[in-house]
C-alpha cells in the first residue's frame, strides 16, 4: 500500500512537471495524461496490472496537468 502511495506521488508529480508542455489547458492536460498512463502501465506490469496502471496514471496526469495550467494562469496560489 506504501508502495503505491508513494509510486502515485511520483506519478503526479512527474505530469505536474511535464504538464508545461503546452500552452491551453487542453493541451497542458493531455500531455499530462498521456504521460501519466504510459508511466502508470509500466508501473502496472510490474505488478501485473497494467491496465489498472495505465488508468491511475492517466487520471493522476489530466489532474496535474489541469492544475498545473490553472496555476501557470493564476487561479491557484
């Protein structure tokens, strides 16, 4: 369970990184996401789980990356 946590931590944090790469917030999330499940299904094979992995992942990612654009634009401190 630690494992996870801390694999989904590194997760988010890796999309809100790369969630710069963009310039609309669709773009910002997508790039995330897609990131995010192909981090999340490499991950998820380990464990032999790769599609829940991969839906982590991309879930984790369109959230970094939306709100990492809604801090680039100000709304969030």
């Amino acid at each position: 369970m630690i494992r996870q946590a801390i694999t989904l931590a590194g997760l988010l944090g890796l999309s809100a990184v790369l969630a710069g790469c963009g310039t609309t917030t669709t773009e910002r999330a997508a790039t995330a996401g897609l990131f995010g499940a192909a981090t999340g299904a490499a991950i998820g094979s380990l464990s032999a789980n790769a599609g829940a992995g991969a839906l982590i992942g991309a879930g984790a990612g369109l959230l970094g990356g939306y709100l990492f654009d809604q801090h680039q634009k100000g709304n969030i401190d």
